[in-house]
C-alpha cells in the first residue's frame, strides 16, 4: 500500500509540473499575484480604474524550477473568453535581467494595460501587450467592485520553460486573478509584488 501511495505521489507532482523534453529542467506550481490586494475577498486582483483613474495592473510571478532553466515564455490569457490577444506574450530570462533568481524558484514582474471591454485583454494592445521589467510598484489594499465578464472575468498566466538547449517544457498555468472594473484605494502596503 505504501509503494502505491507513493506512485499516485509521484504522478501528482509530474501532472502539475512542466519537464522539458530534453530532461534537463522543469517548471512547477506558479504563483500569480498583482499589485492590488482585495480586503473583502483576500484575494489579489486587477483593477481597471484605481480612484476613478485608469491604470495599467503591475503582476509578478514566482514559478518553481529545477535544472537548466534558460528562459520562461509566458503569455497571459482571459478566463471567459477564447479571443486571446496574442500581443500578450513575452520572454522572461535571467540573461536579459528579467528573470530573478531566489532559491528554487523564479520570479519576474510586468505590467499590463487592461480595459474591461474583453474580460481584461482588449481585442488589440498594439505591438506589446506586456512591458517586462518595470519600475516596481508596492502592494495596495483595495476595496473592489464591478467584476467585469457578467461577474465572472479574469485573466491567469500560461508558462511554458526552456531549457539551456532551447528544449521547451509543456506549458502549465497559475491560478486566474479576477478582474474589477473599479477599486478604491484604502491604503499602500509598502510592499513589491515580489
């Protein structure tokens, strides 16, 4: 009994981890998390309007890695609807001073301009749809309101890793963030995202 606990184990841990195909790195357990933190649903959301002002959404992930981690591709995706826009796409690497390391996991931060005409991703950003590497903003708590996509909308983030020999893993995904046609701010935490 033991042997099979530990083989159903195992096939838990592979199922929710990308290998590469060459063996020599892999992705695991990714961590979404923006800079507006909601104190009614303790949880981390985007906000299309901040104090009746718009503003971009600053995200960050930590994703687990093992191996030859060369680079990490992420795009992200809207949770209710299939018309992705693919000007949400970026690369992520430590070469390029956009992928840090600490410890056995990655972490790297965006922003992400948002309108609530498409559940967060607009139909169309122009050429980038995410600005790697910014300034980094600190964690606000927020009171917010209006989920957009009839009460349902949010976005996630799919990773796929590459390892130093261009070898890709298959892709995983965070967790989805829900997105909020207004937030109001109650105050700055100090904190990064990451």
């Amino acid at each position: 009994m033991k042997k099979l606990l530990g083989l159903v184990g195992v096939g838990v841990v592979l199922a929710s981890c990308g290998v590469s195909s060459d063996g020599r790195s892999a992705i695991f357990a990714p961590e979404l998390r923006t800079e507006f933190y909601d104190l009614t649903t303790k949880t981390y959301v985007s906000c299309a309007n901040l104090n009746q002002q718009s503003v971009p959404t600053q995200g960050g992930v930590s994703v687990g890695a093992t191996g030859a981690l060369a680079r990490i591709h992420v795009q992200l995706k809207g949770q209710t609807t299939t018309a992705y826009d693919q000007n949400y796409v970026a690369d992520f690497s430590q070469s390029a001073g956009t992928l840090e390391k600490n410890g056995d996991r990655y972490v790297f931060v965006f922003d992400a301009p948002n309108r609530t005409e498409a559940d967060f991703l607009p139909q169309s950003v122009g050429a980038q749809g995410i600005i790697v590497n910014p300034a980094k903003r600190t964690i606000k708590n927020v009171a917010a309101s209006d989920r957009v996509g009839n009460g349902q909308g949010g976005f996630y983030a799919q990773l796929t890793g590459y390892s130093d020999t261009g070898a890709s893993t298959p892709a995983i995904t965070s967790q989805a963030v829900p997105v909020y046609a207004n937030c109001q701010l109650i105050n700055d935490t100090g904190k990064p995202v990451f």
